[in-house]
C-alpha cells in the first residue's frame, strides 16, 4: 500500500471523482454527454468513445490534485492509457490523484428490501492486476431500498467479507450500501445501516483499513461517530440521483463527509463543447463539490 496516497486520502483536503460508469450504464452516461447510440455500433466503440469523454475530464486544468484527492476508474478505463501511460499511472504521476477500481459486477434481483452484489468470479486475479496496474482501492456498490433489518445485516455482511479479502491483496475497499435517496424508509434504514457497520467494524483486525460510500444521510452528521473509528480511512457520500446543486447543499451540512459524486460531477458536460466551455463548466462543478466538501 502507497503510505503517501494513504495519507492523502485519509487526511486530504478535496473529494474523489467517482468516473466508473459500466457496461451497462456507459450507453446513458454517453448520451448525457451528448452521444447518441447511433455514434457507435459495437461494445469496442462504446468503450473507446467512454474513454475519450474521461481523459477529457482528466486531462482538463480543471481536474487537479488541489481539489481532487482520488478517482473511481472502471476495468476498462484501468487497462488503458492516457499520454502513453496507464490509467493510474497517468492520474498519480501528472495529476497527483490516486484510483480506486470499480469492482462489482452489478447487483442482484431484490430480495428482502435490498439488492445485494452479485457474485464476482475472478475477483483475486482481477485485485492482482489492480495492483500491478498501481490502484490504491476499490469500490462495489449495493442497494437498500427498504428498511428491512434482515436484508440490511445481509449487505452489510457481504461487503464487510469482500472488503476483508480486498485488504488481504494490498488494496483499500470503499464499502459502499447505498440507501434509495427515494425510499421512504430511508431515514430508518439509515439507522439500521449504520447499527450493522458498527458491529462489522469491531469484528476487523486492528490492521485493516476501509473506507465507507453512503449515501448523504437524512439526520446531518449521522455518520460522525464512525468517522472517529480507526479502521476508517474516510467516509464518502453518493450523490445518489440529487442534482448537484442539491447534493451540495445537503453535503455541506454535514461535517467531514466529503463527496464523492458521479453524475453530478460530470452535470453541464457535453461533447459539443469548446474545450474552453468544457474546462470552464467542469472548473465551476469541482469549485462547488470542493467546498461542499471541505465546509
């Protein structure tokens, strides 16, 4: 494990770019960007053209170490280059920003108020590689939609499993069980996420660190107490399908908590844009998620 990065993300000023759309949402993350499917016809031209949208946002002033502290990558975007160097590489070296690896391979079908991870076959030689390839993390994400306690102790226990064996590869997991901003349980399904995290965090070997993802709770600095547990490196918000500027105002109220934004770091980018429009209108988008991030 990099100690320099660890440092930077555990006590870093900035927030991480969550810049990890899959398979099977990189049609509509392009779309949103002003690319319609009709620009490409095969899965390879998907990807190529997903990656020529990131190295944008990477390669844009506007996307510096001085507000950025990390960024979610996916496989795809991990296994190529910018400027002749790998993802990470690029991102560490020119940047100053450490990666972290989408790993999941999605959610499975509800059951019990949740969506648990589906199974993730290849997982050790997926982490070898992430390692070779200089990743500092990771991120899976699950899906809580109800306030179930039987299916938020099951979320809670995989990821919490999963994240023991990506620490034992020389990674950081971010553990991440989403709360439906929608559900309208949320408030108490918050409660009982946070009951489970707790009772994970005592069971972890001193030595092993994790970072959380969640969702920007309905009580304002719900999650203060876990902040202070040493096996956290940083809890991290969602923006969860809040508009940006409505996900920086709720963020900014809690203490701490530090984005990490996907759809609303990317809001107002289009492929259409001058790249002085483009640097312009992601500038004003990492100004704001900095300071919502740092209040």
């Amino acid at each position: 494990m990099n100690t320099r990065q660890l440092e930077q993300i555990h006590m870093g000023k900035g927030f991480i770019a969550a810049l990890d759309q899959s398979g099977g949402s990189t049609p509509k993350a392009l779309a949103q960007y002003g690319i319609e499917e009709s620009r490409y016809s095969s899965e390879d031209e998907m990807f190529a053209l997903i990656h020529e949208m990131r190295t944008r946002i990477m390669k844009s002033p506007a996307f510096h170490s001085d507000s950025i502290l990390g960024a979610i990558l996916f496989e795809n975007t991990m296994d190529r280059t910018i400027d002749g160097l790998f993802t990470a590489d690029y991102l560490w070296e020119k940047k100053g920003i450490v990666s972290f690896l989408k790993v999941d391979q999605g959610l499975a079908p509800e059951a019990d108020g949740v969506q648990l991870l589906k199974s993730i076959p290849g997982l050790d030689d997926l982490l070898k590689r992430a390692v070779d390839k200089h990743i500092f993390g990771t991120k899976m994400r699950s899906l809580i939609k109800e306030a179930n306690p039987e299916g938020i102790r099951k979320v809670v226990e995989q990821q919490f499993e999963l994240g023991k064996q990506i620490f034992a590869a020389g990674l950081v997991p971010i553990i991440e069980p989403e709360v439906d901003i929608h559900s309208s349980e949320k408030a108490r399904a918050e409660e009982l996420l946070k009951q489970e995290i707790k009772k994970q965090l005592v069971t972890l070997d001193s030595d092993i660190k994790v970072m959380l993802k969640l969702s920007i709770p309905t009580e304002n600095n719900f999650y203060s107490e876990i902040m202070e547990d040493a096996h956290i490196v940083r809890i991290v918000a969602l923006s969860g399908g809040y508009s940006q500027e409505e996900a920086n105002k709720k963020l900014a109220l809690n203490r701490g908590l530090i984005a990490s934004f996907s759809r609303a770091l990317v809001e107002g980018l289009s492929d259409g844009q001058s790249d002085e429009e483009f640097n312009r209108t992601l500038g004003k988008s990492v100004k704001a998620i900095y300071e919502a991030s740092v209040t």
